[in-house]
C-alpha cells in the first residue's frame, strides 16, 4: 500500500480534465512526450490545488519507477482518466488518480528520453516557435546541442543571455553560469578555445552576481574539466577559486569518509600538485 501526504485542507472538486486528456492522447499520437507529461503534470497540480495530497518520499519513488518501466502510455493515460472518472462519481479515492497520473508522468518522460535526437530538436522548435517563453527557449538549446546543431545552439544561447537577468532577477547568477558553461563547450567543438576561456570567465562572474552563498544546484563543471584537459590550467583554477565561496551539494571539502575530492578545494590543490582532478563523475548539460 503506498503512503501519501496527508492532506488537512478542504477539497475542491477539479476542473473537467476532458479537454486535457484529449489533448495529451494527441501528442502520444505524434510522439510529443514531453508535451505529454507536461500536460500531465498540469492535471496532478489541478488535484494539488484541489486538496488532494501529493505523493510524496518512498510513494512517489516507487509510482515513477513504475511509470519509468512500462512504456504502453496510452494505456497508462487510460487507466489515468478512468480513475479520475470513477473519483467523480465517488466510486475512488482522488489519491487514486494521483497515483495514475504520476505513472503517466514518468511513462511520458522516460519515453521522450528515448527519441532520436533530430526529432526531439524538431518538436523543441515547434513549441517554442508556437508560443516562445524563456523556458522553452533553454529547451530548444539543449535539444539543439544534442542534435548537434551547434550554431543554432549559439545562435539561441545569444537570445536567453539577454533574457536571463530580466527573466530570473536575484537568481539570475547560477542560471548564466550553467548556459555560459555550454556556450564554452560550443566554442570548444567549433575549435575557438580563447572562445571557451572566455565563457568560463563569464561563468564564474555570473556566480559572483549570486546574492547568497548557498547554491541549488551545482555550479557548472563540465567546461572546467574540458579547459583542464587541453592545458588551461590558471583559467581553471580561477574558475575554482569562484565555485569555492559557495556551498552546493557535493561542494563540501570533507565527508564522513573523508575529503572529498570533487570539492573546489580539493580539485585545486590536486592540479597545482601536478596531481590529476577528481572532477564530479555525473557533469551533464542542463
């Protein structure tokens, strides 16, 4: 038996959800699963507002690999609004179709990870050409990148620096950081390596513009290891010196089992030691 959130607020029957699962059948029709699980996770926010607990710690686990394993999301989007129907009339719990929608939801994106890289592209265009926003726009560069449309990548990386500082305000910092971390990469494949030093200075000083010392996520390292590679060691080691004011997760100098080599500390002192870099092993473009 799963384990939900409580929920100690009142409950609010949610909108007709018709509309939307007709639309989410559509794009499984054309492969658009991210639009799918988008859609998808619009209809578990409704339940939210409503009152209906989320899943939540080993629950929510579980439901996504669930989802993540079975790959028939017709089916799955079925089952979704059969229970949402059966919730109406008072034949189900609400935490039921949470429970359908998230399996959908994770159905959706594990199959989105598995089209080909020129279709994904393709589709990130057409959204973003249909309605543009900032978010769709990041999107179309990582598809594009993975497409290997690197000068429409570029091309697009231009246009959400601009955005960014309006867009993000106060956290715009750790944003730029990771997008200029990919523009550097994109300078390295095009062979522009004075290009690639560049983006790295411009993404250290955009972590300096954070106003708090605690990041989200991890800065960008991905452009550093790259830059170490081919022997641009005193721009790396700036690079670290910038990372080392902040704390992250996987950022600490010490562990319960010792340093942690990873850390912007340690990675600095192992180069100026002539010692070779433990840099993160999982560095991905995001």
């Amino acid at each position: 038996m799963l384990a939900l959130a409580v929920s100690t607020g009142a409950f609010a029957k949610p909108r007709d959800p018709s509309a939307v699962f007709t639309a989410i059948n559509n794009a499984i029709a054309v492969r658009d699963y991210y639009k799918a699980n988008s859609l998808l996770g619009a209809l578990t926010d409704d339940l939210v507002a409503a009152g209906v607990p989320p899943l939540t710690g080993d629950a929510a686990q579980q439901v996504m690999d669930a989802g993540q394993r079975d790959r028939d999301l017709e089916v799955l989007v079925q089952r979704a609004r059969d229970a949402w129907t059966q919730a109406t009339r008072g034949e189900r719990p609400w935490d039921d179709v949470m429970i359908r929608l998230e399996e959908a939801f994770s159905s959706a994106v594990a199959l989105n990870a598995t089209l080909p890289p020129a279709l994904r592209y393709e589709q990130a265009r057409a959204r973003y050409e249909a309605v543009p926003s900032i978010i769709l726009l990041h999107q179309l560069i990582l598809r594009a990148f993975e497409a290997g449309e690197y000068a429409v990548a570029s091309k697009y990386i231009a246009e959400e620096r601009k955005q960014i500082p309006h867009a993000y305000s106060e956290a715009a910092g750790p944003i730029l950081n990771r997008l200029e971390t990919l523009a550097g990469i994109l300078a390295l494949k095009d062979g522009n390596l004075a290009g690639a030093i560049q983006a790295l200075k411009r993404s250290g000083d955009a972590l300096k513009q954070h106003p708090e010392r605690r990041l989200q996520q991890p800065p960008g390292m991905l452009l550093a290891k790259q830059l170490y590679k081919v022997g641009q060691v005193a721009a790396v080691v700036d690079y670290l010196d910038v990372c080392a004011q902040f704390e992250y997760p996987g950022g600490e100098e010490y562990t319960d089992i010792g340093p942690n080599r990873s850390s912007p500390a340690h990675l600095k002192a192992d180069i100026l030691a002539g010692v070779s870099p433990q840099f993160p092993a999982t560095l991905v473009i995001d």
